[in-house]
C-alpha cells in the first residue's frame, strides 16, 4: 500500500484558537503541489524515514498517543523537499504515518487527519496544512478552522499552464515563525484574507500574499528590492504572476513557458530553486 500526498505552501493566513485542538486551525489559503511525498510502510525500526534518512518528530508520537497505537510500522518517504522549509512537510508524513497504520482499523480518512491535525496543533507544526493536504486540488481556500469533517474549504480554479518555483533561504519552524511574526500574522492576516474572499482568484492570491508577507516582515524590504529588479521584466510581460515569502520559503508563480529564463535569474541573485506542479489532487491511497 502506498499514500501520496501533495505538499502545500500557504499564501497567508491567521490563526484561531479554540478550547480545543479539535476545532482550532488557520484561515487563509494555498497551493498544493506536486510531486507529491510517497510514502510506504516498512519493517524497519525507524518510524519515519525521508529520502534514506531516519527523522525524529515528536509530531509522530503526539499522534500514536493520541489514537492508542501500538506494534506500529514505520514509513518510508520519498520527498522533493525536507522538514522545516515551509513545504507542510510535517503534516503530510504524519497523515501518510497514520494512514497507513489505522486503515486496517475499521476508521475513516477523516478521523485519521482529525489526529494528524491535532498532533500539529498540539506540537505547533501546523494549522492548516493537513486540510490543505487531505483535499488539494490546486489553491485551497481555507473557510473555516480544523480537520476536515470539521473544517471546511473551498477551491479556486487554476489555469494548467502555471508552474510554482521556491527557493529555500533558511530554515525556520512554524512554532518558531509564530513566536516571532505571530501578533502580526494574525492582525494582517485578517485583513489580507477579507480582501481575498472579496476576489478568489489566482492572480490575487499572488498579488495578497505578496503584500502579507511584505508587512509580516518575512519578505525583507532589501529582499523585495532585490526580487522586483530581478523579475520586473517577467512580470511587466505577465510570465510571473508574483512572489512571496512564507517562513524562509520564496515562492513564485510562474508561466511554464518562460521558466528556463526566470529561474536562470533567480539562481543569479538568490539561490537554487525547486520547480513544482499545481496537484490537481489530495490525499490518495493506492
């Protein structure tokens, strides 16, 4: 058996905070993309294994508590990215871990990513992304907060000529993004989301989640300098939609057709980018 599972890199966002894990997540909205983690079980003892490298994530054992595991089999994941570059990385292995050690428990798909979510919330890894995830499809709008079952989200058509390209400037994780950027992520994440509900499109997602991170503060004013020299030509012709930063993680939206030239040019000012398709597609069992 084999889970696949898209990644996700949100645009913008805010926080809500319930009495329970349950009920708490994020608003906001992003991209799922492809190539997806693809995940299998293995006899090894390493519970989570990505790209031939054992990881240790509390994120994991949270969620073996949580739904009373025990005798589990470890997973085997096969990964463009790593943990801790704002890919959501985190929750699609442990809804990949979960999957694939509660399907043979009488249990939906719902209440496996109920846990998954939960143990993110519980550990700060995450608010939205298992959602995003469980649903994908392209830009996921998150409509309201939890797991699905729970919570809820809405998709906005993308056109199949678009590409996503990242760079990866550091690493930062979310507990840490949201103990440094936090009262200002969910002051202007508000704003930025009313303003998105108004205008569900591509094109403002780009233009919003530029502007988010901009006034967070996760995309520098020399960074933005920087960026808007290197791509103007690019998107006075309309071959980049736009960028932003989410944590350490830049993200541009792209027009394959010129993607050799764009990232010739990010390479030249910024480091070596990831190029990505929009997944038309959520959490798949095989």
């Amino acid at each position: 058996m084999r889970v696949l599972i898209p990644l996700h890199i949100t645009g913008f966002w805010y926080v809500v905070k319930s009495y329970s894990p349950v009920f708490t997540g994020s608003l906001g909205a992003g991209l799922t993309l492809d190539p997806p983690i693809i995940a299998e079980a293995s006899e090894g003892s390493c519970k989570l294994t990505i790209n031939n490298t054992c990881i240790e994530t509390p994120v994991i054992s949270t969620a073996e508590r949580i739904a009373n595991l025990e005798l589990t089999k470890g997973i085997n994941v096969k990964s463009k990215v790593m943990l801790g570059n704002g890919y959501g990385l985190s929750a699609a292995t442990t809804l990949s871990y979960l999957t694939l050690n509660m399907l043979d428990k009488d249990v939906t798909l719902n209440h496996i990513s109920t846990i998954a979510h939960v143990a993110e919330v519980l550990n700060e890894t995450g608010y939205g992304d298992v959602i995003a995830e469980f649903y994908g499809n392209g830009l996921v709008l998150r409509t309201s907060p939890g797991p699905p079952g729970i919570g809820s989200v809405d998709l906005i058509p993308i056109k199949n000529s678009l590409k996503v390209i990242t760079v990866p400037l550091g690493n930062l994780t979310t507990k840490e993004m949201m103990s440094k950027y936090g009262s200002l992520i969910n002051t202007v994440g508000i704003d930025i989301y009313r303003k998105f509900v108004e205008e569900p499109s591509i094109e403002s997602f780009a233009e919003l989640s530029h502007e988010f991170s901009l006034r967070v503060g996760m995309l520098s004013k020399d960074l933005n300098v920087l960026l808007g020299n290197t791509l103007t030509n690019f998107i006075r012709n309309g071959s980049v939609l736009g960028y932003y930063v989410k944590k350490r993680l830049l993200t541009v939206i792209a027009e394959s057709d010129y993607l050799h030239d764009i990232t010739t040019a990010l390479t030249k000012t910024v480091g070596k980018p990831k190029i990505f398709n929009i997944a038309r597609h959520g959490l798949i069992v095989m």
